[in-house]
C-alpha cells in the first residue's frame, strides 16, 4: 500500500494540472473529503481507508459507524503550518504534529507534506490512524485515558505489527532502556522521542491484544465509560496494568537473556564497538581501495600525457638532411 501511495501521490504532484486555488470536495464512506484542487488525485489513494478501513477500525473498538457518508471532515492541507491555520480557534497544536485528529470536532487535518519538506507518501496510513482516535473516542465517550493506550491501539489499528518496531524494543531491552508505560504519559518534547514511546506503547498494546483480544480492548473502553481507567482495567482483564506491564517485560527480557547471559552486558556494548570498529574498517578499505583507484588514474593519464608531449616533441625537430633531400 505504502509503494501504491508512492506512486499515486508522484502522479498526483508531478502532473500537469490546471492552476485553481479552488478545493475539490468528495464524500466517501465515513469521510467528507477536502483537498486543494491539483492534489484531487488524493481521494483515489484514500478511497479505501475512508471506505472499508474505517469500518475495521470502529468494530475492533466497538465504536458505532456513523451512519452518513461524510460524518468526518477530513482536510488535506499542503504546509503543515496550515494545521495551525484550519485547527478550530482556540486550540494550540505541537510544533511536531504531523497530522491531528478533533474528535469532539468530527474533524481531522493531514499535510501533503512533512515537518522536514519531504512529500507525506504514506497518507492512507495516517489517516487510518487518525481514524482510530476518532472511534476511540466514540467508544469511550470521552472518558480520559493514558496516552500510551490511546496512540497504542491507533498504531496498532493504522499500521499492524512491525519488525522494525519489535526490533527497536528488543535492543533497547537489551541495554536496559525500556521506560515505563508511566513515563510514555509524559508527552514527549519532539518527533524523534515521540517515535520510541509510541513504538513501546504499540508493542505493549500488542501484547494486551494478543492476551485479550480485541474482545478485551472493547471491555476496557466500555468500562471507562463510567469508572476511572486503572478499574476499568483491571475490571476486563482481571489483572492490573501494572501486573501485565510486568508480564510483558518478563517475555521481553526473557527473548534476550540467552544473549544477555552469554555475554553479559559489558560485552554487549563490546559488540556494539566492534560492529563500530568493524564499520570504520569498511569504510577505510573502500577509501583505499578508491585511491589506488585514483593512483592508477593518474599514472595513466601521465604515460598520455607523455606520450602526446613526446609526439609533440617530434614534430618540432628540424627535418633531417635526408628528409630533405626527398
């Protein structure tokens, strides 16, 4: 999907269109659409998401399906800094948002284009998460919930599981740098932090799924709808966050403690020099492999360079006497 959207969007940019600052509406499953009129090609991407992901998303919460096509504004936005612009009045965004979602606005904002300028290939994706906050709150009523349940289930439900994210847990694991599903409450202060609390609250999520199913994520939230978090919790799994946080940290630290007690965490960071070291070493191989290269380059051009000196040279001398003569 992600290489699908690639291409749509290159297609949609790169395209000669007619010039109009006029916006194209299109209403879709549960999204009433916006875009600017040269990004029109947008709504083919998102047709999908908007149509049957969200159908998806709000029965794995529970959450009731808006019964009108276009229940959610959903506007894309060419500059991020527009977010700030299109948000409704009173309401102050982080620098880093990449995209945000107004539940209680029925409202939801993406940016063609990223913090960095690069082009927001993977929008279906992150309107799918979008889509989840806006379920999400529709299944809890509102009730107030950790931020690591909320961005986890949202990850969970936009992007599935990851190997690049499981990955990212394991290692931090491995040296001792999992933070607690408390400190994820602390909204971190920018992209880069925000990236690894989220991935540690999606594998945590992960695992409650795997544990409860999504049965269990639907018990939560019915729960929260009248008692505090932490109850409504411990009321549909029968254990406290706290207990399964501990149980996932056991299976955690378990799939990495062959390693751990084989080497020990002292030559774990040995490794980790070594694989440095060891990276260095290639790049100092290619670098002299590439001026030999240089070398022989220019002993090459040097015999040219003789060679053609010497012809001159030739051409030059006087003729010789027999030459002459002939």
């Amino acid at each position: 999907m992600a290489a699908l959207a690639v291409v749509v969007l290159g297609l949609t940019i790169l395209s000669p269109v007619q010039a109009s600052d006029a916006d194209v509406v299109a209403k879709m499953g549960v999204c009433r659409l916006t875009t600017p009129a040269r990004n029109a090609g947008l709504q083919h991407l998102l047709h999908d998401t908007c149509a049957h992901t969200a159908r998806r998303i709000y029965a794995q919460l529970g959450a009731a399906f808006p019964s009108s096509s276009g229940a959610i504004d959903v506007r894309i936005v060419e500059d991020p800094d527009q977010l700030h612009e299109t948000a409704p009045a009173g309401l102050r965004l982080p620098e880093w948002t990449g995209a945000v979602a107004f539940p209680e606005h029925g409202l939801i904002l993406l940016p063609l284009y990223r913090m960095d300028g690069s082009v927001h290939a993977d929008m279906d994706v992150t309107l799918a998460h979008e889509l989840s906050h806006m379920a999400f709150r529709q299944a809890s009523g509102g009730a107030r919930v950790p931020r690591w349940f909320s961005e986890g289930v949202a990850i969970l439900q936009s992007e599935g599981s990851s190997l690049e994210r499981r990955g990212a847990i394991w290692w931090a694991s491995m040296v001792n740098d999992i933070s607690t599903l408390r400190d994820i409450e602390r909204y971190p202060a920018g992209g880069a932090n925000a990236e690894r609390a989220y991935a540690q609250a999606a594998e945590f999520t992960s695992f409650l799924v795997e544990q409860y199913g999504w049965a269990g994520i639907r018990r939560i939230l019915h729960e929260v709808r009248t008692v505090p978090f932490e109850v409504a919790f411990r009321n549909a799994c029968g254990v406290s966050v706290a207990q399964l946080e501990a149980r996932w940290r056991r299976r955690l630290f378990a799939g990495s403690s062959w390693l751990r007690e084989l080497t020990g965490d002292t030559v774990v960071l040995g490794l980790a020099a070594f694989l440095c070291i060891m990276g260095f070493r290639i790049v100092r191989r290619r670098h002299r492999r590439r001026l030999a290269e240089m070398e022989a380059e220019e002993r090459a051009m040097d015999r040219l360079i003789s060679a053609i000196e010497e012809r001159s040279a030739d051409a030059e001398q006087p003729p010789r006497d027999r030459d002459r003569l002939n």
